[in-house]
C-alpha cells in the first residue's frame, strides 16, 4: 500500500503571513486611478501585481503589531529585478508562481510606529532595514539550526509569491528580523542594505581575498553592489562588462579604477573572455557573474584561469548549458547563490564605516502614487 508523505505543519510566520488574510479582508481591493484613498496618508496602500502580468496600487488592512512585532512605516523601498520578473513572466523557476494579487517589494527600510507585545530591542521612532526573508527559525530545521537560514524550507519570504510585499506604506515584522540604522545612515542605503547583502554573501561563499583579480559580469544594480563590495574587500584589478555604455559608465563613477569591457551582441563567449582578460592584464582567479544569461556565465568561464571558479550570483532561466569538458579540463569551479544569511548587520557596518558608499545607487526616488 502506497501511503502520502505527510505534509510539514505550517510554521508560525506561515501562519501569522497568511496571504488570504490580507487578499479575503474587506478593506482589501485593487484601487482604481483618483481613488479617494489614494490621497489619505493613514491608508495602507501598497503596489501589487498579479497572473495577468498587470502592476497597480492596492488598498491593505491596517497593519497591527501583534506578539514580537512591530509595525514599520516603509520610507523607501527598491525595485529588485525579481520583481520585475514576478510581473513580467509571473514566475521564477517551477515553484515562486504568481497565483493571485501579490504585493512587491522586498528592499525595504523604515521608521517603526508601533511596537507590540514582548518586543524590547525597539522602540517607536527607531529606524531599521527590513530582512525580508523571515525564516521558521524551528529546532527540527537543519538550515535554521546550522544558520543557514536562507535555506528553510518554511522561509516567509516578503514579496515572494504568495507573500505580499514590503512596497506598502505601513508592515508588521518580526523585531528580531529589522536591522536599526545608525544616525548617519539614510532610508535609502538601508533599502539598499539588501542588495548589499546578496552581493556580501556571494564574496563570502566565492572566497573572495584581498587582492583577488576578478570580473564581474554585468552591470546592473546586483554588479553594481558587487563592485562596491569588490573593490571594499580589496580586489585587484576589477574588470567589469556590460552591453550598455551608461552602465560602465556609472560603474566607473563608483569605481574610477574599475577597468570597462562593453560587450556586443552577436559577440562569441571566446571573443568576450578575450576582451575580459585583455582589460586585466593578468590571470582572473575568480567571475562574479552578475545576470544568470547563459551567454554571461559561459564568457565567465572562458574568462578565468586553471583552478579558477565562477560563482553565479545572478538569477536566470532554469536550465542552461555549460562547457562540461572545459570546465573538467580546467578544474574550474561553478558554483551559485541562492539569497543570502548573516549579511545585513556587515552591510550595515560597511556602510556606516564608510566603505561602501551606497548613495549614488539611491539617487532616483519616486514616489510611491507616482511610479
């Protein structure tokens, strides 16, 4: 007799993050253009996106501080490319789909308003980052109990399908899962804590060291941090590529010895790995690949020298191919990423410290009626 494994029980966030409390409540509904709501500043309006690929504003509950929360009035919030993909495609890889209404947003930072019962790390007025993924924390968890918390099966990650969104102007979080801020640090670079934190753990787990030669594939906002982070851990030379010369160019505004490679289409990953190792000058140990395109990761591999790695910290499509025989040949690593644990509390030494200078990255601001 063929008996059903049993189904885990729901972990408390699970059950306290419920998105049907949010999506069944009856203050809840999409907000048309003019909606008087859109104009009250006490009304939990949040951006959603939904299986019909259509982006717009949603009114939410109230938000209530309920056993180890507070309530954070959100004062700015990034927009992660996984967003993008979640409104775009309506999902990444077979299990984040896009089923119903769901609130963006996951780069988030803010004041908190209300404190609830059994917190005392905060205290109303505190400024924090919000870590979005909020894992079970539970002793029969291997990933939570080892600390690799990004892992947990029962993680309730904000903005992740089915889980609403940190863009939202008022969200109850677990105390223990917000970062305070310290007073010289803005909104916007706690926001930007959390691409901060992808790209720490990536130089971590791709054992990264001072003086590393390294190229980092792309320039979006994901390379971007990471040539911060680079350049912060002390590697050198730093090359980075790009199809879009105003993206080098920022790069070069953040980094001035950052060395450029623009990119081609049509280009062969062999001519690109090429260009990269030309603009080095030297044998690259480590491509910190930066966009999850095939074409960028095989360019990465091409790029580095025996017994080099390419660590993927990009997100792409779920099936790719690789050289396998040079890669065998050549004792090259390939190692991937998939979140981040541990990071905020370095992002936000780094920051403070001053050697992450995280302002240029937030210097487009939108407001939320507005975008």
């Amino acid at each position: 007799m063929v008996t059903a494994a049993p189904v885990a029980p729901l972990s408390a966030y699970e059950t306290i993050y419920d998105p049907s409390k949010v999506l069944k409540h009856p203050e809840f509904r999409v907000l048309p253009p003019n909606d008087p709501l859109l104009g009250d500043k006490t009304a939990n309006i949040a951006c959603a996106y939904n299986p019909a690929h259509e982006v717009h504003l949603v009114h939410k509950p109230k938000a209530v501080a309920g056993e180890g929360e507070v309530v954070v009035h959100v004062r700015a919030t990034g927009i992660c490319g996984s967003d993008v993909h979640f409104w775009k495609h309506g999902h990444i890889g077979p299990t984040m789909i896009v089923t119903d209404e769901c609130g963006a947003g996951h780069e988030s930072a803010g004041e908190v308003v209300e404190v609830g019962p059994g917190v005392s790390s905060l205290k109303v007025g505190d400024r924090v980052a919000i870590e979005a993924g909020v894992p079970c924390g539970q002793a029969d968890c291997d990933p939570c109990r080892t600390g690799r918390y990004n892992a947990c099966p029962r993680v309730v990650f904000f903005s992740t399908p089915p889980y609403h969104g940190t863009l939202t102007r008022f969200h109850a979080h677990p105390a223990n899962w917000l970062h305070k801020l310290p007073d010289n640090m803005s909104y916007e670079e706690g926001s930007l804590c959390e691409p901060l934190a992808v790209a720490l753990a990536g130089l971590e787990r791709a054992d990264v060291r001072l003086g590393d030669p390294v190229v980092i594939c792309g320039a979006g906002p994901i390379g971007l941090v990471t040539l911060l982070a680079s350049h912060a851990a002390g590697c050198s030379p730093i090359v980075i590529t790009d199809l879009v010369p105003s993206r080098l160019e920022f790069a070069k505004s953040l980094v001035p010895t950052v060395r450029t490679v623009l990119i081609q289409r049509g280009q062969s990953d062999l001519e690109v790995a090429k260009l990269i190792k030309d603009a080095a000058g030297t044998e690259l140990r480590v491509a910190l690949e930066c966009t999850g395109f095939e074409s960028s990761i095989r360019a990465g591999i091409f790029s580095v020298k025996f017994g080099g790695k390419v660590f993927v910290i990009g997100v792409g499509p779920s099936e790719q191919k690789y050289p396998f025989g040079y890669l065998s040949a050549n004792e090259i690593d390939l190692q991937f990423q998939y979140r981040y644990h541990n990071q905020y509390p370095k992002a936000i030494r780094l920051v403070s410290g001053g050697l992450i200078n995280l302002k240029p990255l937030g210097a487009i601001k939108v407001q939320i009626l507005d975008a």
